[in-house]
C-alpha cells in the first residue's frame, strides 16, 4: 500500500490534484510510523476523495465543453 501511496502523491502533485495530493502526504506518514487508528480515518477520506478525482476526470473526459467542465473541479481544491 505504501508504494502506491507514494506514486499517487507524486502524480498528484504533479498534476496539481492539491487534495488527493495533501491526503497522500498524510496517509504515507502515517504507514511509516504505523498508526493504525490514523491510517483507518485517512484511507476512508483517501478512498472518497480519489473517487471524486476519478469522476471528475472521466466527466471532463467526455464533456463536449472542457472549459466549462473545468469550472468548480475540486482537482486543484477549489
């Protein structure tokens, strides 16, 4: 899990997805001093925000009107 982590937080950052990247941060640290109890909270608020990263990503995907998909995205935390 650790290295998935960890590429997800590199793209992410890199794609500039600031919440699924900040989330990323939080959970890595957390499996590296293995806290159970905070590995728990951040893998649910993790699994919630990356499905919305995906659906935002596959709906822009298909939308005839990109630049108005782009409006009110939460991929940069807006």
């Amino acid at each position: 899990m650790l290295r998935i982590i960890h590429k997800v937080k590199s793209s992410s950052g890199s794609i500039g997805a600031k919440p699924i990247h900040e989330l990323s941060i939080k959970l890595q640290k957390a499996l590296d001093s293995k806290e159970e109890d905070e590995i728990a909270l951040l893998h649910e608020e993790f699994t919630t925000t990356f499905q919305k990263l995906m659906a935002e990503v596959s709906d822009f995907k298909t939308s005839p009107h990109r630049e108005e998909a782009k409006k009110g995205s939460t991929i940069d935390g807006n």
